[in-house]
C-alpha cells in the first residue's frame, strides 16, 4: 500500500507539475526574443509568380509586400553559394547538372517553363533569360539588406554551412536572419556556429517536440529553436497531387495533420516565444483555413495573392496598428545588441532598455527593425508609415492603462539622408504587463548614419 502511495504521489506531483509548466514555461524557460514579425512569407521567392529562387522573384516578392523571403543554398564546386533547391538540375535545368560538380559561371539557366510545385496543375513561365538565372546568396543579401531572410541549408556540407553564417555576419543580418535544415545533423552545426542566429526545427525535432508534447514531456524539453515551421499537410498533398491511393495513406495523412496542427501545443510554444510558420498555401481557403490555428507566418508561392487576402481579411484596425506596421516598415531598432557589438550606438544600454520596454508595453510589438532606412515594402510612403506609427502607439496607450509611450521618426528629408530619431518615453509611469512592471523615466535612441 505504501507503494502505491508513493507511486501515486509521483505521479500526481508530476502531473502538476507539468500543467504549471506547461501555462507558465517561462518558469524554467528563457522566453525567445524576436526583433521581426514575418506573416507573409514568400516560398523561394513566389515560385508561382516567377521562376523560383530567382533575383526577379525575390524583387516582385518584396514589392508585393512580402514580409520574409524564404529560399534555399547549395555550393558549387568552385566554392560559390548559389540560391537554388535542387541539387540536381536534371528537373530544373535547362541542361542536367549537379551543383557541387559544378562551377558557377557553368551552371545552366533554369527552363523558362517550370511547374509549381505545391499547385503542380499550374506553371510559371520567365520572361527573359534573367529571370532564369541561379543567383548567389551574396547577391540577395546586397540586393535586399534590410528583408529578412529563412534560408534553407539543403546539404550537409561544413563548407556550405561555414560560408552562409560567415555572409551573414559579414553583412550584418544576424537579426533578420532564420536558418535551418530538415537535417538535424546540419542544424546541430547551424547552432554551433552561430547561436545567436534563429534556428527553425528539422524534421526530427518536429516529431520530438509533438511525440513530447502528447507524452506530456514538453513543459521540460529545452527547445533551442525559435521557429517551428511545419506543412499543413492535408492541403499540400492536395495542391501538390500526390495520390493517396490506399484507404491506409488517406487515413495516415489525416492522422498526421491532426497531430501537428494542435492548438494547445501551439500556445505552450508560443508562451516560450516559439513563433509557427505553416507552409505551403497557395489558395484563399487554404489561408483562411489556416487562421484557425493563428499562425505566426503563412509561406506561400503566390505573394501577390496572399498580399490581398491579408488586406481584405484583416480588419483595418488590425492592419493599421499591426500588421502593416510590422510590413512596412523596415527595421526598427533591432539589432541592439548587434549594433552594440559594432558599436555604431554608443547608448547601448539604453537601446536595450528601450527595446525591454516597447516589448513589455505592447506583446504584439515584436519588432524595431533598423530604422536608419526606412524602406517600406507595402509601397507606403513616409506619411503612411508616420501615421500608422502614431495610430499604433495610442492603441498602446489605451491597452496600458494610461501609459506613455511615443515614437517620433525624422521627416522625410532626413529619413532620405538616412538619419532618424526614436524617442520611448513612459513619464515615470509603471507600464503593467502580466505580473511584470517596468519603471522608467525617459529613453531616448539617436542612430546617425555617416
């Protein structure tokens, strides 16, 4: 009997134990900090609009609004990190070739036809020979300094994976950086390289972290990734016309979409600062269907269609104090402890505390992204960014409790010599987040570009 107690007693501390856990992981677990938000996700640049992982893909993404450029890297045998999905080109190629075999200034033009291939009923067609033409990392990185980035490392290569963290400090991008692999193993080194990238999960932590969650394990598993990017994967064989031939295939893809796509086990992660991209929607209904589990980020092939269906959809009140906020606006003070390294602002701390604090007063406010710019990727102008920021920070104000918070940006002449002023006031005021408060007098950021 006694046993039995003490069996008993185990297990309910446990059970306790891991409900507390489970509402409250910040207990045990350091909640991730992200400094971009990232709803519209472009899959390879917009396959669907043009031909994938091209320099022209990528430019329309961004100028149809697209929040984060998703693509893929390999590496020539000449040592050239180009942006491309497969290692073999025999698919995608104009003439067959392996990449690694392969020098850069060898390798063929994509076909000006290709299938898309998550709609495979529908092509994309290029509509001259640059858009056909395998880009290199270093050239999207120059093109688009200040759009962040999900880079997928598609080979276990040392060199590869050396190359990629080594542009991406090079050209300062750590902030609005995310990579990974489906390759645990390559994700292990992604981490060990560079931890302070974000990483997303591979395949086998996706299965650990959902086998975890259902066991009831995942209030204690450290999670070293910040993103948890999964298929909805009912509609992506669908879209892409894998045939479920058996009664068992359909029955199995069914029971696979329902383990993944648990909102339970999305607000644990959430509350761990976890964000969740779901990919890859190339339709309305599949976006709409896709809200049901409130995702962090939609990947799609078709920017320019999910650009619509999140200005029509959205309520006005949502985009204008949010999520165009969060799109447009490139960059805001983020990097602070990057830019503290590179000592480029010399009242660190306060950048910080400023940072601490705007993330405190508003949760939805994960952003400040490089405000030296100002590039808006909506196509708004300066007035609309101006306006939008002023609309946002009094919705902050009311949801406070009479808190003052300010942000003030240059005019447009200085935004254009790249010079702008960020003020985060509170007035001595304690701003009241969950059982957190914040106390301060005034922060004031300065970032002057020479």
């Amino acid at each position: 009997m006694t046993v039995e107690y003490v069996i008993s007693g185990v297990l309910g501390g446990y059970c306790c134990l891991s409900a507390i856990l489970f509402f409250f992981p910040s207990l045990v677990h350091k909640k991730k900090v992200h400094l971009f938000n990232a709803f519209h996700i472009s899959h390879r640049g917009g396959s669907g609009e043009f031909i994938e992982n091209t320099l022209s893909a990528f430019r329309h993404a961004v100028k149809a609004g697209t929040d984060m450029l998703e693509l893929d890297v390999q590496l020539t045998r000449d040592g050239r990190v180009v942006v491309c999905h497969d290692s073999d080109l025999t698919k995608l190629g104009e003439s067959p070739a392996i990449i690694a075999d392969t020098n850069y200034n060898e390798l063929p033009l994509y076909k000006p036809v290709l299938p898309v291939s998550f709609s495979q009923e529908n092509v994309v067609e290029a509509n001259s020979p640059e858009d056909r033409k395998i880009p290199e990392l270093e050239q999207v990185f120059r093109e688009f300094p200040h759009i962040p980035i999900n880079i997928d490392i598609k080979v276990n290569n040392d060199d590869l994976i050396y190359k990629v963290s080594s542009m991406v400090e090079e050209y300062k991008r750590e902030h609005i950086t995310v990579w990974g692999s489906y390759s645990e193993v390559v994700n292990k080194k992604l981490y060990k390289m560079k931890p302070t990238v974000p990483l997303f999960v591979s395949m086998r932590r996706v299965a650990t972290i959902v086998a975890s969650f259902y066991l009831g394990f995942l209030p204690f598993l450290p999670i070293k990734e910040s993103y948890f990017e999964l298929p909805m994967i009912d509609i992506c064989i669908r879209r892409a016309k894998i045939p479920r031939k058996t009664v068992i295939r359909k029955i199995m893809f069914s029971v696979f979409d329902f383990l993944l796509l648990n909102r339970l086990m999305f607000y644990h992660l959430r509350r761990r600062g976890i964000r969740i991209f779901v990919w890859v929607l190339n339709e309305p209904e599949d976006y709409e269907c896709s809200l049901t589990y409130s995702p962090d980020g939609i990947m799609t092939d078709y920017p320019t269609k999910l650009r619509q269906f999140i200005d029509n959809r959205l309520q006005p009140q949502q985009r204008g104090s949010k999520s165009n906020l969060a799109t447009m606006i490139h960059a805001t003070a983020s990097a602070a402890t990057t830019k503290s390294t590179q000592n480029l602002i010399p009242e660190s701390e306060e950048v910080v505390e400023a940072m601490t604090i705007m993330t405190k007063v508003e949760k939805n406010l994960k952003i400040w992204r490089d405000l030296k710019n100002f590039p808006t990727s909506g196509g708004a102008n300066n007035q609309n960014v101006s306006d939008l920021v002023d609309g946002f920070f009094k919705d902050v104000r009311l949801s406070t409790g009479g808190a003052t918070t300010s942000l003030t940006a240059s005019s447009a002449s200085d935004v254009n010599k790249q010079s702008t002023d960020v003020n985060v006031e509170t007035s001595g005021q304690q701003v009241t987040n969950g059982k957190e408060d914040v106390t301060t007098s005034k922060s004031r950021l300065v970032d002057k570009k020479d």
